[in-house]
C-alpha cells in the first residue's frame, strides 16, 4: 500500500474522529492493510503510538477493551483510611471559631495542618509512613469547612505555662462529658454586637438590594447569644437588645432546658466557657442563679473554662 500525502491525511483525520476502542481497532486494521512493517511506517508517518497499535492488534484478536477512565489515578486518603475525616473531625472541632459579624458561615481554626496531621500521628492506627502529608490534610480541612486562618496570637502577659494544663483539663472533662449518655455538654458564647438597618455585611442575594452607603441610620443594636451542643450538632441562638448578662444566659437556659432534656434524657450538663465577665465562676450572681437552676431542675452542672 502506497501512503501519498492525502491518504496520510485521510487516514489520520479519520482516527482523530474515532474514540476508544474503535479508534485502535482502525488504527490495528490500518497496520495490517500495510503490510510488513506496518507499524514502523505508521509510527513514522502517521505519528501513531506502538503501544496503542499493539492493544488495537489485542482488541482486533480478542474483544474490545471497555475504557475506565474514572478508576485511573490515586485513590482518596479516606478511602485508605475509613476513619480520617473523623479523626479530623474530633481534634479540629475544639479549636474552631466563627465569624465575629457573622459576614459568613465558615469556621476557622487555630490548628495547622502540620500540627493536626501531629495529632493524628498520636493515634494507635496511624504511622509516619502512611498518613498522608500536611498538604493533603490542609485539603481535608478545607473539604470539611474548617479553614486554616491566621488569627491574633495571645498577648505575652496572658501566656503563662498553665495554659496548656488548663486545656488538657477541660478536654479531659470534655471527654468524660461525651462518652456519659446522661451527661450533656453545651457551648455558650455571646458575639460583636450587631447594628440593625439597611446595611451590606459582604453576603449575597439573588434579588437586587439596595444598601445604606453608612452605618447611619441604625434602627437597633443586637447581641447575638447561642448555646451549641456539640456532640448532637444541635445548636439554640437568641438575640438580646442589650448585653448578654449573667441574667439573661441562665434564663435563656431554663427556656430550652426541658426540650433538651425531653429529647436528650439527660440529668448532668457540661457547660463550657470562655471565663468572661458575664459567666465567670466568681461572678456572683452568675453562679447564684445557676444553683437555684440546679435545684430547681434537679439536675447537676459542671463548668468547664477555657483559658483567656
């Protein structure tokens, strides 16, 4: 068979036509059509790969070859180990913090990748060698909406060496908390006071809204207060015109108590703090409203501060 330049032409615009298993099959069926050789003067002047050639020689003896292109590659860190995300989970939830303004929804952490991937390593099941890198766990945090953020470091004069003890304590208490059924942890925390009006936070919205340029005409000022349950992923927010007292936190609490407890069937609650001036354990009204709530609702409560 003699190759002129429009055959050439023909024969390669056809097979850039076909896909698959019929293209090789062409590409096999051409080869033969040449003759002795035929492969070298199809890679030679036709351009074809001899390693595509001979799985098209393979398909046109045998059958065609069903390509799964989805299957190729690396498989996913999960997929080797069931339990990461999980484990991720679980050491990157205690760090994390929201949005102050609430302009959006994500959840930074303190944490690194580095010293997420450390603590991973300090699990039984997981070694040097087969954990994934730092890079891939940045990935899996980024994935879950845990997102790494810089974030203002303590002052000198509030990092003292009992900090660490202080966390390994309260997650010791956290820990018990967890694994007990009748026991509930919550989560209170109070946010930046938030201006009421027409004015833009950085959201979206489909429906064209139009803003106020300032912060001018402010209709009211709210404080944001929510209990979290972390374990159930149950989550109560309220929303106070002045600031959130002492008052206010325990009262908001016998509201949403009786549905916890209905719910969860719970005679012990964990409440976790940040130690501020409205529920600090020498606060005295704070504490004093939470013992006649105790004994009202004959339940047991412990508190658990983070540090400052």
């Amino acid at each position: 068979m003699i190759l002129t330049d429009s055959i050439i032409g023909w024969i390669i615009n056809t097979a850039h036509r076909l896909k698959g298993s019929v293209r090789r099959i062409f590409m096999a069926e051409t080869v033969e059509l040449l003759g002795s050789g035929g492969a070298s003067i199809a890679e030679e002047k036709l351009g074809w790969n001899r390693g595509t050639i001979r799985k098209g020689q393979y398909e046109l003896e045998t059958q065609p070859i069903e390509d799964n292109f989805s299957a190729r590659g690396r498989n996913k860190s999960e997929e080797h180990f069931p339990h990461l995300l999980d484990d991720i989970k679980k050491i990157a939830e205690p760090e994390c913090q929201t949005d102050p303004s609430f302009n959006s929804c994500r959840l930074y952490t303190r944490l690194t990748a580095k010293e997420v991937r450390k603590r991973l390593l300090e699990i039984d099941y997981y070694d040097e060698k087969t954990l994934p890198c730092s890079k891939t766990i940045n990935t899996k945090l980024n994935d879950l909406s845990y997102h790494p953020k810089k974030v203002q470091k303590t002052k000198p004069h509030k990092k003292i060496k009992e900090t660490d003890a202080i966390f390994e304590q309260v997650h010791s208490v956290n820990g018990m908390a967890d694994i007990n059924p009748k026991e509930i942890r919550i989560s209170i925390d109070a946010k930046a006071r938030m201006n009421i009006g027409n004015f833009s936070r950085g959201g979206r919205n489909r429906v064209l809204t139009k803003a106020e340029d300032h912060d001018l005409d402010v209709k009211e000022k709210l404080t944001p207060f929510g209990f979290y349950l972390p374990e159930h992923d149950d989550f109560f927010l309220f929303f106070t015109a002045g600031y959130a007292s002492s008052d206010f936190i325990v009262d908001r609490l016998e509201e949403i108590w009786p549905e916890i407890q209905e719910k969860y069937g719970v005679d012990i609650l964990t409440i976790n703090a940040d130690n501020g001036m409205e529920n600090s354990s020498s606060r005295t009204q704070f504490i004093k409203r939470l013992v006649e709530f105790a004994e009202k609702s004959n339940i047991k409560i412990k508190l658990a501060y983070y540090p400052p």
